[in-house]
C-alpha cells in the first residue's frame, strides 16, 4: 500500500501526464496534482471482505484533482455479500454506512469510463461538489435484492453527463441529491434497481437547491420505480427549490411504479415510506 500511495504522490508532483496501474488494497489519493492524471485499472481488484477493514465510509476515494481520467476495462469487485447482512439502515437512521467502491470528492474535469464494478457494499460511484464530469461506458452490477447498492450517488456537483450506463443493482441506479445543476444522463439501462431518483430532499439544513437535470434515451426493465422525485415533509427553518426537470424517450418494461413524485416520503413521526 506504501509503495502505491507514494506512487500517486510522485505521479501528482510530476508535471506532464501520469499513468498509474494499481494493486489491491484500500486508498484515498488526495491532491492537489500539478498535472493531469490517468488512473488506469486493467485487472480485477478485489476489496477486503469484511467492512471493519476500512478506515473511512469509502474504498477507493479520489480528492481535489483537476482533470483526473479513471478508466482501462478493469473491474471493482467489492465482494459485498458479507457486509450487506450488516446493513440495517432502513431500519437504524443512525447506522454507520457501507464503504462506497469509488468515491469522487471536490473533482474538476473528471472522465470515469470502461470499467466494471461489482457487488458494492453500499454504493459503487458516488460524486460530491465534482465540476464538469463524465461518466461513460460503465457496467454496473450487485442483487436486485443487495441493500442500500445504488449505481451512482451524486451531490452538490454542477456539470455532470452520464451516459451509455448499464446498471443492475440493489437499490437506484441514480440517486441524485440536493445542489445539483446541469446533470445529463442519457442512454442508461436500469434493471433491476429503484429507477433513477431525485432526492430525498428537504431532511437535513445544509441542502440546496436543484436545477437543470436532463433524463433522455433510457430504458427501465424490472425495476420497482421508474423516474421518482422524493421529498420529506420537511420540518426545516429554509426552503429547497427543484426545478426545471426534462425526462424524454424513457422506455419501461415490467416496472411497478412508473413516475412518481413523493412529498411526503417520510411520515411526521419520521417512519419513512420506503417503495
């Protein structure tokens, strides 16, 4: 791990273009970086099974790196299946959560493509206060029945396009939070999962508003949800504002629930109505 992390340092400090090829393990690279990095995973790397190996709420975890490009047709197998039968969050509101696989924090002119992740402990990509990244050409897999597994997490980003995106999984395959704007996504394929979603909103003090998000060209096949907007009855001492969603040439097969926009999703008592 030694040997790796000193690896991205050098590949950081180095002033034209970096490849790094990684080993297995558990890292959070952190820049700043003087120069554009490509992170280029070729095989399979495999997570450590049981979650109390992991030092923080994320396997891998990219941090303050502008033009960062992650890719190579490898794949992330987080061996998820131990872990999940620990997940007690819809249940428990103060659980401690699963590592997400790959997580994305304060990115600029990000490229996420060919790669495959498998059986994420909770979530596989997640993205947060990232500008003007691009996710393509990803694979994404866990049991229609793994908790809390959704495909791609995102919030408080701006600029973010989504597209060609095969997502199996346990729970969204999009789950889009507050202080969005500009999001695309077009020519996903969802199923199964929880649809693509917005929200929840209105929970917690710190949210912002949402804007501009385009859904266009994609396909829900056995899915419980569709496209689903979500919002607490909020008891909050401010007001989040979304606005100016577009959803177009969405294809559904064998989904339960096709549009739905939920403003009470959790009761006063605060039970939420999970779909």
């Amino acid at each position: 791990m030694k040997a790796f992390l000193k690896a991205w340092s050098d590949a950081c400090k180095w002033k034209g273009k970096s490849t790094i090829l990684i080993p297995n393990g558990t890292y959070t690279l952190r820049g700043p970086c003087n120069s554009s990095i490509n992170f280029r995973l070729e095989g399979l790397l495999k997570a450590p099974i049981d979650p109390k190996s992991f030092a923080s709420d994320n396997w891998i975890n990219f941090k303050y790196v502008n033009k960062l490009m992650v890719g190579g047709g490898g794949s992330l197998d987080a061996q998820g299946a131990y872990a999940w039968k620990m997940n007690d969050c819809q249940k428990n509101p103060n659980c401690r959560p699963l590592p997400t696989s790959m997580k994305f924090d304060y990115i600029t002119n990000g490229y996420i493509h060919h790669m495959h992740s498998f059986n994420s402990k909770q979530s596989h990509f997640g993205l947060y206060r990232c500008n003007n990244m691009t996710l393509t050409k990803l694979q994404i897999k866990a049991p229609g029945d793994s908790p809390n597994t959704d495909g791609i997490k995102i919030g408080k980003s701006t600029g973010i396009n989504i597209t060609s995106v095969n997502i199996r999984t346990g729970n969204d395959c999009i789950s889009m939070l507050s202080g969005l704007k500009n999001v695309q996504i077009m020519d996903v394929y969802c199923g199964p999962g929880h649809g693509i979603n917005i929200g929840s909103l209105g929970k917690y003090e710190d949210e912002e508003d949402l804007a501009d998000i385009i859904v266009k060209n994609c396909t829900f096949n056995g899915t419980s949800n569709g496209v689903r907007i979500k919002s607490y009855e909020s008891q909050l001492n401010k007001t989040v504002v979304a606005s100016n969603f577009i959803y177009e040439d969405i294809v559904m097969e064998n989904v339960e629930y096709h549009i739905v926009i939920d403003q009470h999703y959790c009761s006063n008592s605060g039970e939420c109505n999970l779909l």
